[in-house]
C-alpha cells in the first residue's frame, strides 16, 4: 500500500525545483507529532499569482504519477488568495485524504505566521525558498480582542436560557437541541479554549480531545450528551454552575 512519506517525498522531490513554487509545508499531525492510522495529509503550497493554473496541473500530475486520483473535490474558499482541493489516491487508505492548500504569493505577510513551539498548530517545512513561512513568539495582545468579544457574547447567551427552557416545555426536542447547542454548549466551548488555547479560540471543537486537561474533557462531554428533553432540563443548571467557576478562573 502506498504510504503517506512515499506521497510526501514524491510531491517535494518534484514541486522544489519549479520555480512558481515557493515553499511547500504540511500542517495537522505531521506537523503536530500526532500521526496515527487515521491521519490525512495537510498540505500548504505558496506559489507564484501568475502560475496557479500551472501549479493545478503540475500537483495533479504527481499525484497521478503516484496511483490515480479516484476523488477530488475543490472546496469553496472565502479568501481571495486561498485555494483548496481534496483528492484521494486509489489504493490508498480510506482515511488518507490529500488536503491540498494553495497560497497565492501575493497574500499579505501579516494575515498568517506560526507561534513558536505551540502544540496546537504548526508546521512542518518541507521547502521554503524565500522565507514564506515565519514562527513568531506568542503574543497575547494579537488576540485578546478577538477573545474578549468572544466572552462577551459567551455571557450574554448565559443569560438567555429561556430560550432553550421553552422549546423543552413545548416537548419539542429538535428545536431545544439547536438551542441548547447554541446557548449552553458553545459558551463553555468557548470559554474554554480562551483558557486553555487562547491564541486558537476560534477552533471550536476541533482537535478538543487533544488540548484539554481530562477533567475538563470529561465535564465537556457530560454537558454534551443530551439524549432526552429531560436530561437538557436538569443540565442547564449544571452548566450554569460550571461556567461561573470557567468565568472565575479567567479572572472575570
């Protein structure tokens, strides 16, 4: 079977000596350490503005060269100077994905870099030729803006709980699911990120196993595990609770 370093080596062997091509790197698992045997691949390309049509054709030529690409999808991207493409390899596992990421070189220098060491995200630099890809140290002053309008709409929603109580006296459990999600979980979702991983607040659940301590894993899940209109009832003032003591911590 076709491995993920063979697809790795082929895709730097060939896109370094292209010209268009400026640097070439890998975010998610491999740049992380946490490779396992679910694991896709998290491609990054920074290539020249004129030559992303060249860059298309170029990456999928490899990538054909390496086993037929038997899915690809180009996902919507918000960002005038990002593009992305999902591809799978036939004869591959079904769980190694090839994210593919494309950056154009003419994207500001201040909208992306990488904090230095952090475990949550990272990356793994395969080619860089000019210097594209920077690991600057922490700085709370980035982000805590960003973080206390966070907070602010987190309080706010913990004061509109009925919104969530009334749809669960109506008996109706799909609409209290929504808004409980919305007015209970995400709060303490939130809440906790700015705690535990500031500078990547905006991760939501992404990856969470990961980068909480177990006992505020296991209160998380208790929270997040609502199979009756019920259970939703007796929770919510539970979860009040424990966001007061989240909000305490953070010195609020």
């Amino acid at each position: 079977m076709i491995s993920r370093d063979i697809i790795i080596e082929k895709l730097k062997d060939a896109l370094e000596p292209l010209p268009y091509f400026y640097a070439f790197w890998l975010e998610g698992a491999d740049a992380t350490h946490t490779v396992d045997r679910y694991s896709d691949l998290d491609f990054w390309v920074d290539v020249e503005d004129d030559f992303e049509q060249h860059s298309y054709i170029a990456i999928e030529k490899i990538l054909s060269e390496i086993a037929r690409i038997d899915y690809k999808y180009i996902e919507p991207q918000g960002h005038p100077k990002l593009r992305q493409r999902v591809y799978h390899l036939a004869g591959t596992g079904e769980y190694l994905l090839i994210d593919f990421n494309w950056q154009l070189h003419s994207r500001a220098k201040d909208e992306y870099f990488y904090i230095k060491d952090s475990s949550v995200e990272n990356a793994l630099v395969l080619f860089d030729k000019v210097n594209i890809i920077r690991f600057l140290e922490d700085n709370p002053l980035k982000y805590k803006a960003w973080n206390d309008a966070r907070l602010g709409e987190s309080k706010y929603r913990y004061t509109q709980h009925a919104r969530v109580t009334k749809y669960i006296l109506r008996k109706q459990y799909l609409e209290s699911y929504t808004y409980y999600n919305r007015y209970v979980l995400e709060p303490l979702i939130n809440v906790l990120r700015i705690l535990y991983t500031p500078a990547y607040a905006s991760l939501h659940l992404l990856h969470i196993s990961r980068h909480l301590p177990e006992t505020e894993l296991n209160m998380l899940e208790y929270f997040a595990k609502i199979p009756t209109l019920e259970d939703m009832a007796r929770k919510i003032p539970e979860a009040e609770k424990w966001f007061s003591e989240l909000i305490g911590r953070l010195g609020e």
